[in-house]
C-alpha cells in the first residue's frame, strides 16, 4: 500500500505535500478541484493561496493540524475547507480539501429566502398601520375616508393570507417530496374542476377557456395537488394572459405519460425570463403581480408538485403571441 492508494480511497480531495512544497501524490477528486494534475509540481504554484501556505509553514513549525477556508476564483467560483496536518516530522503534510460550494449555496438560499419573504410581508403590514393611524389620526371622523380605509387594509390582509398560505402550501410539499403519490387521477376531471373553482375570475375578465381532451387521461397522482397546479396555471393564464381572449386547456395521454396543457394568447413572456419562473418570488413585473393578487409563488409550488409526482414541467412562450405551461406525469398503472 502506498500513500497514493491511500488518498484515493478518500472521498474528498486529498493531496500529499513533501518536504521541498513539491506535490508528491493527489487523488481524483484534488485534481477535479484544482483543475489540473498536481504531481510532481510545486504547490505555490498550483495553490496561490497566501493563507493556505501560511497555514502549511505553521503545520510544519508546529506538528498540529490546522484548518483554512479557501476561495478558489475558478468559474463559477467554489469554497473549500483545507485540513493541513503532518505526516511526519520532516515535513511531508497531508492536506484534505472539503467542498463547501455545494452546502453554502443552499445557506445562501436559505437566507435569500428568508430576507424575500419577511420583505413580502412586510409591504402588506405596514401599508395596515399605516392605515390604521391614519383612522386614529387625520380621518378619524371621516366616515368616507373610512370605508376606503377599511378596504385598504382587507385588501392588504388578505394579500398577507394568501402569503401565507402559498409558503405553508410550499413547505408541506418540500416535506413530502421524497414520497411519489399514486392515487388514479383523472386529469380531464382535474381541468374541469379548477376552470369551475375559477368561475368568477373567468367571469370577470371575461376570459373563454376551453377544455379539450375528452378520453380520460388517468395518472398516478394525487388529486388535491395536481388542482392546484391546474388551478395556478389556469389563473395566471387568465390574469396575464387576458388580452388574448382565449384559454386552452388540453389533456391527452402519450408514451406513458398524461399532459395537460394550458395555453394563452396574451402577450407572452421574454425568453430570459423563461428559466427563472419558477424560483420562489420571482416575476417579470413585480408591480404586475401584486396588482393581480399573486405571491410570486404560484410557479414554485407547481414545479415542487410535479417534481414530487416525477414528471416535468415545461414553458413555451413567445413575446406577442402568448405561453404555454405543460405538465406532464407518469400514467397511472397497477405497477406504480
Ligand atoms: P404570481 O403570484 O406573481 O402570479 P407565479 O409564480 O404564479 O406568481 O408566476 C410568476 C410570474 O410569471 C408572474 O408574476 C408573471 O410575471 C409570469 N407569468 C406566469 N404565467 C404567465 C402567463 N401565462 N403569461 C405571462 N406571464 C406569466
């Protein structure tokens, strides 16, 4: 055995540092990280890194094992933890590189999230007190202003609601994602469920949504989610997609799978946009979506759903001609 088999057996990318700073071995996973193979060079000159040197000199005067954190500038930049530790007392040093790339994206995440979501909240709450000081205060014997006022702040709270509802809605999913539903669900039933659930917005903006897809298209699934999906897509397709006058909705069963597509004549969404639609908040005109009661989470909820029923989620649109957001799910069979 020689201290090459050795760190390769290691998950993480190991090196071997010998007395003279030359590379005397590095693993698979070393050379992946640092872009080239290290054998046999110095390590200045594959590490320039001040701090990681620095921490190799103190391993070496000291004969304890030290850690550092390493920014590599390699595109797209990633983070490492060093572990530098003596091999023997003539200087030969073993260092472990960890990736943290991965783990601290998903922090970043994290408390991107957590900043978007307390801001989203925020907007609501303080257009509330606002509202609610202006009734103590300058409007106090305004019975006019008042009724304004009232329905401000009802708009307002139920805007905080349905925030709240889409987050716990999210959250529930995330919990079960790894779990793959398979009752039998009907998706023509689903279409025509949720174009009922939408009778009054249909109304309103006097929308035509039509359903085609008269043979059952029946997969594994489960029935109050797949809903929702419908549902949000539907609505979106109606709220930005107006102007086009018309709705379609068609299911059809092909090569295992069961789709349902919702298609709109508005005005389509610009191609750049396309990727990011379903990131939680994200909306190509924030003001726009606010102003039609939307969350920014509706397309977020969609792609866990699908994700959780194994299928896939896919958008086609086209600035001036209008969108078309398909899902599509395995079929249900007895082997599901
Ligand atoms: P929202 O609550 O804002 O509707 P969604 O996650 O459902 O959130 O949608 C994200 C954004 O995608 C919307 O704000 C809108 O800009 C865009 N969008 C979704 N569906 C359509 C559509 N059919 N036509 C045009 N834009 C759409």
């Amino acid at each position: 055995m020689t201290p090459a088999n050795l760190i390769n057996a290691l998950p993480d990318g190991a090196l071997i540092i010998g007395p003279d700073g030359n590379v005397l071995a590095a693993n698979e996973a070393a050379k992946e990280a640092l872009g080239l193979d290290l054998k046999g060079l110095p390590v200045k000159s594959v590490l320039r890194h001040a701090a990681f040197h620095s921490g190799v000199a103190e391993v070496r005067e000291t004969g304890s094992p030290v850690h550092i954190d390493l920014d590599m500038q390699s595109r797209p930049p990633r983070q490492f933890n060093a572990h530098i530790a003596p091999v023997d007392d003539v200087g030969t040093v073993l260092v472990v590189l960890r990736d943290l790339t991965r783990e601290q994206r998903i922090e970043r995440m994290r408390s991107d999230f957590v900043a978007n979501a307390s801001h989203e909240m925020r907007t609501p709450l303080a257009a509330i007190i606002g509202t609610i000081e202006t009734l103590q205060g300058p409007a106090k014997n305004d019975a006019k202003a008042r009724e304004k006022f009232f329905d401000t702040m009802l708009t307002q709270a139920r805007r905080m609601k349905r925030l709240i509802d889409d987050l716990l809605t999210l959250s529930r999913i995330e919990l079960n994602e790894h779990l793959r539903p398979n009752a039998k669900v009907d998706l023509v039933d689903v279409a025509r469920q949720a174009k009922s659930n939408l009778v009054s917005l249909i109304a309103e903006t006097n929308v035509e949504v039509n359903l085609t897809g008269t043979k059952s298209t029946i997969v594994a699934g489960d029935a109050d989610e797949l809903l929702q999906v419908t549902q949000n897509l539907l609505e979106n397709a109606i709220k930005y997609g107006a102007a086009g006058g018309k709705v379609d909705v068609t299911c059809i069963a092909e090569a295992g799978f069961g789709s349902l597509a919702v298609k709109d004549y508005g005005r389509g969404i610009a191609e750049n946009h396309i990727p990011r639609l379903t990131e939680r908040f994200y909306r190509v005109s924030t003001q726009e979506s606010r102003a039609r009661g939307g969350t920014g989470l509706g397309l977020a909820i969609v792609k866990h759903i699908i994700s959780r029923h194994r299928g896939k989620l896919d958008i086609a649109s086209k600035l001036g001609e209008g969108s078309t957001f398909r899902i599509s799910i395995p079929l249900y069979s007895r082997t599901t």
